[in-house]
C-alpha cells in the first residue's frame, strides 16, 4: 500500500508576503455538525504581558480528499495595525499560536496545538516566524556524501546535556571529528510538553524544539557537521506520542469514541505516558512518511533511529514499521533518479542502493528486523548485556561476548526486489537508556542526603574500561559512543522510574583533562585511528578463539579480523593480573603492536606454532600483519 506525501504547502502556518494562511485536517469535526474552530496568534514579545490578549480568528470548513474534514483561514498580519497599542502585532518576528475547538457537545476546548507546525514555543504553543527567511546552505553541502554503512563511526547525543543547545554543540564538532567519529545520532529533537525531557513523548514532529533553538541552527549544525565529514542520523518516535499530541488531546477531549490517528495498533509500551498511533489509519501512515521527508529535505539529515519499533510492527509486509521504512527508501530512490541536488547525498554509486540509514530500535527481534524489511542497521542489546555481565564478575559470559562482538547470526546483506542492501548492528556498552559502564565496577554517592539518583560510578577504577572499549571499537558493525563515553563520563541511571527523564544530566567537560578522563580520550583517539586506517578491521571476517582454558576461564579475550593478506589479532585482558596465553599466527611475518608499538611488535613470527603472548590487566593488544 503506497503511501502519500501531505501538502504541506498548505498545511500550518504558511507565510505569503506578510499573510499567513492556517490549515490543517481535523477527521469527524464538522461544521455541519456545529463545531467551530479558531486561531488565536499573539506576537512572542507580547505573550506574557496582561493587557495585550491573543487575538482569535476563526477557521472555515471544507471537504477535501484523502481525509475529510479541514479548516483553514488567511490572516494579514505584516503592516497591520496592532489591537492594543504598544503590542508588537504586525511587526517581524516569532509568534505564538493555538487552535480553539467549540463543540456543541462539550463546549470550547483551548489550547489546541498545530499538529503540522514548523516551529514552537514555550510549553504547548505553536509557532512560526514572520519574515522568515530559509536557511542558506554552505557551498561544500553539494558535494556531501553519506559515508557507507561499514564506515560508520556513531556518537549518541542529547542536545540539552552535550551543549544545552545547538549553536554550543556546534562548538565542539570539530572535536568529534578529530575523536574520530564520523556520525552522530541525535536523540529526539521533536516539540514536547516539558523544558527537561529526553523527547520520546513528542507531540510537535515537523521541527526542532524551541528548548534547543531554531530550525535554522539545526540546518547549521547539519551543514557543519557535513563540512567536517560527519553524518547525522536523528532519533524519531513514531509508534506513540505525548498525551499533548492534537490528534490525540482533541479528540479525547471532544469525547469520541474512535480516532482517526490514535488507537491501539501493535505493542502499547509507553501506554502509562503517552497513547499509541494506529498505523490503519491512512493519516498516520501519511504523516509520519512525510515528517522523513521533511527532515531529510527541509534538514538534509542521514537518515533515521527508528524508536520503539515494537510499538508499530505488525511484521514484514505489514502496514506499520515496514512499510514505512520501504517507502523512504524509495523516495530516496527516487529523489536520486530526479537528480535531485539536496539527495545526492545518498548516492552510493553506479548500481549500489541508496546510502541512507535506516536504524530500527526493535530489541525483540534486532536480527528478523534487518532480514525482512528495508531498515540497513539496528540496535542490539545483547554485546551490551555480555559486557555487563562479565564486568559484574561473570568470566562465563566472555563466550556470549566474543561471539556477540562478531554479529552471529545477523545478515552482512539482502537481497530484495533484485536490489542487494547492506545490513549491520550497532555494538555499544552504553547508551542513554543505561547507567555508565563505570559504575559496573563500583558506585559512590557524594549526595550528603544519599538521593539515589545521584550515585556515580568510581572513576578511580577508569582503566577497567580498556578492555571492553578495545574490544568495542575493533568489533564487527557500528560502533557506538555515548556522549562523554570518551573521558569516563560516570553517571548512574535508574532503570525505571522519572529520575530517568527528568533529571537534566549534562556532560562534565572538565573530566576531558584529569586523571582519569585523559587515559581514555587518548585509547579512543588511537583505536578509531586505528579502525579508520584498517578497512579489514571495518569490513572484513570475524573469528572468536573459543577455549575457556586458555582464554576465557583467565579473563582473555581473543579474536581477529582479518580479509585476504591483512590480519589482526585482538587480544584483551578483563582480569586484575598480566595473563600469558598462547597462540597460533595463521599467517607468519612481522606483526605491528597497533597501541604502543616499539618493542612490543612481534617480529619474524613462525607460523601455525605456539606463540606466547602477554596481554596486561585491564587492557589489551593489537596486533596487525606488518606491509610486506
């Protein structure tokens, strides 16, 4: 079933020379059945002040197809004299807005929010600028190309933790491009109802939230990012959205008993905060296919993190999650068969699909997920829950680790509708949904009222990181870095409860230069050098040494990666003392220490015959074929 871009031209607050024209689709209000809707605008500058009231227009009803029931109204407003002197009304600028709802049943329902809105205000307002001008993108942007999926390097952020707002993470991008990373995932930029929020109740989709700036700084931020060779991939919330959200705060409050967008359709996790979007509705299939396109057009981003995907699953040919992740992939298509110059981006090269990301949260499948529809990538908790556990102390979970590190089981590749698509996994030991992996080796609560949300993990114990990042970051599929991972970050998260939401966390910068966080920046910077010069390391064959006596049962991990001529032993050590564990080089030569080098390189090594090696506590060895 195909689905259908909204004309947005003519939905929201649409500016023509200073008119503004109001429309949007309300399915079932009618005004044959007496309802009456209005928009009541007041400049920004004037919201707060007694004595000048919002001033309300009322909407017209007509029938239009695919959906019935719109509303619509044009309003000059540039030049137009003001209803209370002194307001700023007429004059450029942002401003406010809401819709009205009378209903002959219930009465007048107010502070209705624009579900088609490109901006927004404080709390629950809706917004848009008068004498908006459309952001200018750098010259360098047409030459921009996604990186290929094996190339990804991922850095998660939370705008109001990283920077507070967009123009001050635009300040440190260029250090995430020296770190070594070429992608950041942003988590959910959408309008929500509350100023501390990790943004998974979105009820405003078509822009960026008024607590991180304007649309036109996240168009800069993209463009900067692009400029320094990193792509960015946003998180989205499709399968539920905050109780705020109009098509489902109207018609709850109108007292329907059916919705034309909201209902139950597949899981309901997020039921005791927000409501389900019901993908048999043809509006919400057509909603959120065009909120992709607007931000892969409007904002030039990568591609998407599709949250909570159980929420919208109904299967591979189902009418939810993969339908939608199908149809964006053809209109990328598409757009590149147009020539179209803002989507070269995605062009992978003559007969090879389009480079756009397609990343599925779906825990309960992550494998089936990248088999049967389109998505290239997805999340997986499993490597995460390994570590973990052998962090906790469990060395038997080092066999579910190293076989995790290398994706068993997942598909490098499918071949659908005679189009072969790469497919991967991210590989991550944190994220936001987690506590610091620091605080696996011990926590400490410096709150002299012993609050448990303010536990921390004990940085002291840093350097029982190393193993786990060097075996992250020389893993098989995307890695993935949350933000402040680099320096130690240590904050506790709790697994349940509103702590985890409402308590902004923001990034303690000043860890980059002491002990403990100076050690860890240094190994991230080496291992990302090293996997960016190492396309083997990349892309190439995973082997995981299983043998719990030489290996495991002492805490060692062993693997490599390897393609043709190169090859690379990965060895780390997650026990408290130096282990030295034999092996056998498949292929004999001059091996590189990729870390320290000097004397640790490996020299005239024999092959196919034992081989001591020494891996030190808490960190480990890379060991790389030398050039011939």
């Amino acid at each position: 079933m195909a689905l259908n871009l909204l004309p947005m031209g003519q939905l929201g607050a649409i500016e023509t020379n200073g008119t503004l024209t109001f429309g949007l689709w309300l399915p079932w209000v009618s005004a044959a059945d007496g309802n009456r809707v209005a928009v009541k605008i007041i400049h920004e500058t004037d919201q707060f002040l007694q004595n000048v009231p919002p001033r309300e227009f009322p909407l017209g009803h007509t029938l239009r197809d695919p959906y019935g029931d719109f509303w619509s109204v044009t309003v000059p407003i540039a030049g137009t004299p003001p209803a209370v002197a002194g307001s700023a009304w007429g004059m450029p600028g942002r401003y406010v807005y809401r819709y009205t709802i009378v209903s002959p049943n219930v009465g007048t329902l107010d502070w209705i929010i624009d579900p088609f809105a490109r901006e927004f205000g404080v709390g629950k307002l809706s917004a848009f600028t008068l004498g908006y001008q459309p952001y200018t993108w750098s010259a360098e942007e047409v030459d921009w190309r996604t990186p290929r999926l094996s190339d990804l390097v991922l850095y998660e952020i939370n705008i109001g933790e990283f920077g507070g707002d967009l123009n001050r993470v635009g300040n440190v991008i260029a250090y995430l491009a020296d770190l070594g990373v070429n992608a950041v995932e942003i988590m959910p930029l959408s309008n929500v109802g509350t100023s501390v929020d990790w943004g998974y109740l979105p009820i405003g989709y078509f822009g960026v939230d008024e607590r991180f700036g304007k649309r036109s700084d996240f168009q800069a931020l993209v463009d900067l990012c692009h400029q320094h060779g990193i792509a960015v991939i946003v998180d989205v919330v499709y399968g539920h959205t905050g109780v705020d959200f109009p098509y489902y705060d109207a018609y709850t409050r109108l007292r329907y008993r059916d919705n034309p967008f909201m209902g139950p359709f597949a899981k309901d996790y997020f039921s005791n905060f927000g409501k389900s979007t019901d993908f048999n509705r043809p509006l919400t299939r057509d909603y959120f296919y065009t909120v992709n396109h607007h931000w892969l057009d409007v904002y030039h981003v990568d591609g998407f993190r599709y949250d909570c995907v159980p929420n919208y699953w109904d299967g591979p040919l189902g009418v939810g999650y993969a339908s939608l992740v199908f149809e964006t992939y053809q209109l990328a298509k598409s757009k590149l068969a147009q020539a179209d110059p803002a989507w070269r981006r995605f062009d992978g090269g003559p007969g090879k699909p389009p480079n756009l990301v397609q990343m599925a949260e779906q825990l309960e499948d992550p494998q089936g997920v990248l088999r049967t529809t389109y998505s290239n990538s997805t999340w997986q908790n499993s490597t995460f829950d390994a570590a973990r556990s052998v962090a906790r102390g469990d060395r038997g979970r080092l066999f579910d680790l190293g076989l995790q590190l290398g994706l068993f089981g997942y598909p490098e590749q499918e071949t659908t509708n005679d189009e072969s698509i790469p497919k991967t996994a991210l590989q991550y030991i944190e994220n936001h949904d987690h506590e610091r992996f620091l605080c696996n080796f011990g926590t400490h609560n410096p709150d002299e009222a012993g609050n448990p949300l303010f536990q921390e993990g004990d940085r002291s114990r840093w350097f029982m990181l190393q193993p786990y990042l060097i075996a992250l970051l020389m893993s098989k599929g995307i890695p993935l870095l949350w933000q402040g991972e680099e320096f130690a970050e240590n904050y506790f998260l709790p697994d349940v409860g509103e702590g985890r939401v409402a308590l902004l966390r923001p990034l303690r910068w000043d860890y980059f230069y002491d002990g403990s966080g100076q050690p860890i920046v240094t190994l991230i910077r080496k291992l990302l050098h090293i996997r960016r010069q190492r396309a083997h390391i990349r892309q190439g064959t995973y082997f995981f040494f299983n043998d719990w006596d030489r290996y495991q049962g002492r805490g060692v991990l062993m693997f490599t990666r390897y393609e043709g001529a190169a090859y690379t032993l990965i060895g780390v050590n997650t026990s408290d003392a130096d282990q030295t564990v034999p092996f056998w080089f498949p292929i004999g030569g001059n091996y590189l220490e990729e870390l320290h080098g000097g004397s640790l390189n490996l020299n005239n090594v024999p092959s196919l015959q034992e081989f001591a090696l020494t891996i030190p506590s808490h960190y480990g060895r890379i060991w790389t074929t030398a050039a011939p």
